[in-house]
C-alpha cells in the first residue's frame, strides 16, 4: 500500500508515454519505484503484458517487480528502486558530460548483457525486450545494471521469429531490417545492445534520435556501420588514454562480439 500523496511531482522519477514513475515508501518503510499508467486501451494491454511476462522472473540484472495493482482507473507497477537512475543519465547527466569510470561502464556493459543473456537463453519460451535503450536500464546503488520496462518484451514463437503486430521500440536502437519487416528474434535485443555498448564506451550520445521513421528507412545499413567504424575508434582513443590492458582487453572484446553480431548475423533483408 501506498499513499496518494507519495505520486507528487517531488517523488517523480521518470515520465514516459505511458504513465509517470515514481518513488514511494510502503508501510515497512522499504522504498520502491511505482509505475501509474495513464488509462488508455493500449496502456492496459501493455500494462497486463508487462505484468504477465515478468512476475516471477528473478534474476540480478532485471529490475524486479514486487507487484501490480489495479485500483480505480489507476493501473500500478511496483518495482524495486534503482537509486542510481537510468543510464542516459548516468552517461550523459545534465551537462551532458559522465563521471563514469572504465571500470563502471564495463561493469555495466557486462550486467546489461548477463540480463540479456538470461532472457535469451534460459527462459523458455525467450523473452525479447524489443526496446533496449539507455532510458530502459536502470542503475543500483552499486551500479548493476537493471534492465528495465518490459511494456514492449513478448515471448518468441518458434526459431525463425515472431511477426510483431505493431513495431514499436525506439528508432535509433531498431534494427532496419525490423523496422521495415516487423519479424524479430532475440537479434533484435543484441542490434540495440551494440548501439548501447558503442555509447558506453564513447561516451557519445550516437543514434539516440527521435528521428521520424521516414529519416529512419533512409539511413543505409552501410552509413549506420561507418559510424559504428568512427565511434570504436574515438572508444579506443579514450581507452588507450587511460586505465590497464586488462580492462582495454575486456572491454574491446565484447564491444567486438558486438559488433560482429551488428556485421554479420542480423536477419537479411530478402
Ligand atoms: P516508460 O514505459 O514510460 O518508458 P519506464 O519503466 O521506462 O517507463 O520508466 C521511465 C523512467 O522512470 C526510467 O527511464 C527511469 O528514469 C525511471 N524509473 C523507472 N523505474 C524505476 C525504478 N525501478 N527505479 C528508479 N527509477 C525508475
Ligand atoms: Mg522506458
Ligand atoms: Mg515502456
């Protein structure tokens, strides 16, 4: 149980299209993030879909959902709190700069994907997000990332992917093949997790558009790969100005599993 007072703007957390996130404290004095949604149709398929498909999945990279309620017109989210926010956030803060050490991104980097990994291929039947975007990875007080808002994830039918009824996600962490099919695999989710990765290490806030879609089917596949090319080198500047081999080392290697994953093993487009 909540109090009313707790959804104000002081305890407001994040605001999307669907509702306003906020913190609040139950009656054992525990702190929680609450999820209202605002009561549109769509909303409360959303809503029963993002409830359905992760209560009861437990893992420490996937933010935990304590319980859902539906009260009045309100439909409520109650999730574990992440202190440290979301990553856009903690890479691009307010003056758009980041605190974050090597150590910390690839902490992060390789969270991020232990959560990914763990809906891909220990679930059955797999769970794709569909929306993997710094906005949708939350942070803890010890920095673990917590992948986050499950309104867009559905289960996958079959091997050869599930025809999305409505393409929804975020236009420059979609895969254009998806974008212009609507047919998605777990490939989607690792495309977005490559785009992520490149902006963790670059610190640059690359392909995070608002670009309408039509902007979006003009971008060319090879025009999305020379800007992958010229961010790992701006990543490997920054990473050679700092830090051990060893953390060079680890980092290069997963941004370069990545990236082979972004190269070679997406879904054609014929
Ligand atoms: P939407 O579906 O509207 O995008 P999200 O679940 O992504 O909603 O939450 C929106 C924002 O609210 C997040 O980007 C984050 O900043 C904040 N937020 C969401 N859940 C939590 C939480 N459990 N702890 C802390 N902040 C959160
Ligand atoms: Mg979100
Ligand atoms: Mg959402």
């Amino acid at each position: 149980r909540t109090a009313t007072r707790d959804f104000s703007k002081e305890n407001e957390l994040g605001k999307g299209g669907f509702g306003a996130v906020y913190k609040a404290e139950l009656g054992d004095r525990s702190i929680v993030a609450v999820k209202l949604l605002f009561p549109t149709e769509q909303n409360l398929r959303d809503f029963l879909k993002e409830a359905v498909l992760i209560t009861g999945i437990k893992h420490r990279n996937l933010v935990q959902l304590k319980g859902c309620c539906v009260r009045d017109k309100k439909r409520m989210l109650v999730y574990e709190y992440a202190q440290n926010g979301n990553l856009a956030q903690a890479l691009w803060g307010k003056d758009g700069s980041s605190a974050l050490t090597w150590a910390q991104r690839l902490k992060i980097s390789v969270g991020i994907a232990k959560g990914l990994s763990y809906l891909h291929e220990e679930l059955q039947p797999k769970v794709i997000h569909r929306d993997i975007k710094p906005q949708n990875i939350l942070l803890d007080k010890d920095l673990n990332a917590k992948i986050a808002d499950f309104g867009m994830a559905r289960p996958m039918k079959g091997d050869q992917g599930t025809q999305a009824t409505r393409v929804g996600g975020t236009v420059g962490y979609l895969a254009p093949e998806y974008a212009v099919q609507g047919l998605f695999t777990e490939k989607l989710d690792v495309y977005s997790y490559g785009i992520l990765l490149l902006q963790i290490i670059s610190g640059r806030k690359c392909f995070d558009s608002s670009a309408t879609s039509d902007e979006f089917y003009l971008r060319t596949r090879a025009f999305k790969l020379y800007r992958v090319g010229c961010l790992l080198s701006i990543a490997e500047q920054n990473l050679l100005a700092t830090t051990s081999a060893e953390e060079i080392e680890s980092v290069l290697k997963i941004a370069l599993s990545c990236l082979q994953v972004v190269h070679d093993k997406r879904p054609s487009m014929s």
